[in-house]
C-alpha cells in the first residue's frame, strides 16, 4: 500500500491511515478490496475516499471514518465511529454499499414507470 500518498489503488484514497502498523494496513485492504469489487458491480466506481481519525479514551482508541464515494455524477457519504477498526470500515463500506444498491434500484424503477 502506498501510504505516503494515502492510496493503494489510482480512484481508492485514503488519509489518516499512515498511522498503522503494516498488518493493520493489510487487513485493511482485504476489507477495502472486498467492497470496491461489490462497488464496481453498480457501476464505474470514480473514486472511494476513507478518513480515519483516532480520538484517545483511556488506553485505547476510539476511530471515527468517514467514507465518499464517487460513481459518475453522484456522491455518497457515510461515517462510523467505533472501538474496532476493522468493524468500524466494515460498517461505512457497507452503508456506502446499500446507499449505492438503493440509489441503482430507485434508478431502475423510475426507469421502468417513465418509459413504459
């Protein structure tokens, strides 16, 4: 992952993640990986950008990501904030996911009621 200039994939950004150790930083790409894949299947996916922030509390952090994605003209947006990181990209990948079906479904429908 080249994470000097935050992104491991020419349209995948993301900022914040420098701070992990390698191992983090490999999990974390099997977890992004997954998602564009299911992404790209609802169409050209533009770009994907994550933000990771890190507040303390107590020994441990709490991470806060924020998630945009890009397909064509329209922007979808989702943030999570969790104790577990890898749940916590799970869980915006995710909702960015179903906000993408829903948008693709909706689409479709209209599609079907204006041209029959």
């Amino acid at each position: 992952m080249d994470i000097e200039k935050g992104n491991f994939n020419e349209n995948i950004n993301l900022a914040g993640f420098e701070i992990l150790e390698q191992t983090e930083l490999d999990k974390t790409r099997e977890i992004i990986d997954s998602y564009v894949k299911k992404l790209q299947e609802h169409g050209c996916l533009d770009e994907l950008k994550l933000t990771l922030r890190q507040h303390p509390h107590g020994k441990s952090f709490k991470h806060k990501i924020k998630g945009i994605i890009l397909i064509g003209k329209k922007r979808f947006s989702a943030e999570i904030t969790e104790w577990n990181l890898y749940k916590a990209i799970s869980e915006v990948c995710e909702k960015l996911l179903a906000e993408v079906i829903h948008s693709f479904k909706k689409e479709q429908r209209h599609d079907k009621l204006v041209f029959k």
